[in-house]
C-alpha cells in the first residue's frame, strides 16, 4: 500500500518519537505515522 504522506524528522525528532514509542507500545518498531497519530490522540484539544 503506498504512503499518502512522507514525514520529515530531525534526528533529535526521530529519538524522541522511538522513545515515545517505545513507552507507548514497547518496540521501536512501530512506524513514526501511527506513533504521532497515538500521541494526537492523547493531546488535549487546543484552538490555534
């Protein structure tokens, strides 16, 4: 299935996702997509 989407992380960006992950799910094998998505989902709403 192709992607609809293609993120770009920093390195710093990309160590704190797998940290993140890794608390959340307990692998580092979880793509950065479905990650950020499990954090929005935990973030309080907030009007910009």
């Amino acid at each position: 299935m192709p992607r609809g989407t293609t993120i770009r992380v920093s390195q710093n960006e990309k160590q704190r996702l797998d940290e993140a992950g890794y608390q959340m799910t307990g692998t580092t094998e979880v793509p950065y997509g479905e990650i950020l998505s499990l954090l929005m989902e935990r973030a309080p709403d907030v009007d910009v």
